[in-house]
C-alpha cells in the first residue's frame, strides 16, 4: 500500500510505502523514512499506482509518545534558529537565515538560508550542530528557487528518473522546465 505524504519545512510530498499494508487515513500524522532521515509527515491520501520506485517508508502513525518527541523538537528547532540568528548578528555576518529544521530522529539540523552562505556561515553551523547533538546541514533555498528541484523536473523525460513526477503542488514550478 502506497501513500502521498507531505513531509519536511517545505512540505515536500512524496509517495511513501506502508511497511505493514496498511491503509493510513487523510489528514493522519505519520513517521515516515526518507533519504534524509526518520521524518514526521501528513498522509494526503492513498497512491492507487506503484508504478515507480516509493520516496520512502511509511513506517506507522504517531503515538502519543511520538507527539511528545515532536513537540520538543519544535522547541529545540526554535532556540536553534535564535541562536543562529544571534550568533550571525554577534560575528556581523550577511546571511539570511529562513527556517530551521530538526528532523524527527534528532540527527539531522538543517539550516535553511536565502542567498549564498560564506564559509563563516557554514563553520558557525557546525558550532550549533554540536550544541544540539546533531548533523548539520545547509539548505540553500534560492538554489532551489533558481533552479527547480533537479534535472528536468516537471517534464516527461524526468518521470521515474527520482524527481517529481507533477508540478502541481510543487512550491517552485515556476523555476521548472527551464
């Protein structure tokens, strides 16, 4: 059984395998597995088709225990993003921090900045990443506004290829088919 789910700071959605055949219900938290990591995400609705490779694993609903686990993350993700924000206007360094993102199985911290990021930033990452226990990753999202989300996304020749196979609920269509 496969399933659309939105996953992620940017609400990515991708087609997801149920590893025990269940039937998840719309609107239904889940954890789901995908290349980055163990992630939380929202069912969108049942994938009639399995024609190409899945995104990743729909592990199972959220328990309450996971809702917990979520909702410290949150808190964590908000001080790391004020003390990102702290330390670039501390070390007077030109970079816009958008978002920050703490994945569900707290190993992975992605700093989402606007522009190009400065070694300084990257270093200063680092710094946070060993604060919070966790891998730090910089997510460039102009490079994705430019560019679009890989190699001939959105069009016939990138089906099946890992990308996307629609635009339609795709945040950066527009940078698509270029």
């Amino acid at each position: 059984m496969h399933h659309f789910v939105r996953v992620g700071l940017h609400g990515d959605v991708g087609r997801f395998r149920s590893t025990d055949s269940a039937r998840y219900q719309r609107g239904r938290r889940v954890i789901v597995r995908t290349s980055r990591g163990l992630e939380t995400g929202e069912v969108l609705s049942v994938a009639e088709s399995a024609e190409s490779q899945p995104d990743g694993d729909l592990l199972r609903a959220m328990t309450s225990q996971d809702h917990l686990l979520a909702e410290r993350l949150e808190q964590r993700r908000g001080e790391a993003y004020d003390a990102c924000v702290r330390l670039l206007a501390e070390r007077r360094l030109q970079a816009v921090l958008m978002d920050v993102e703490h994945l569900f199985d707290g190993q992975g911290l992605y700093f989402h900045f606007l522009g190009d990021v400065p070694p300084e930033v990257e270093a200063l990452t680092a710094e946070l990443s060993e604060a919070y226990e966790a891998k730090a990753q910089i997510g460039r999202f102009a490079e994705t506004l430019s560019e679009g989300c890989g190699p001939g996304c959105g069009t016939e020749e990138a089906k099946g290829q890992g990308g996307c196979d629609s635009c339609a609920g795709c945040a950066v269509a527009s940078a698509c088919k270029k």
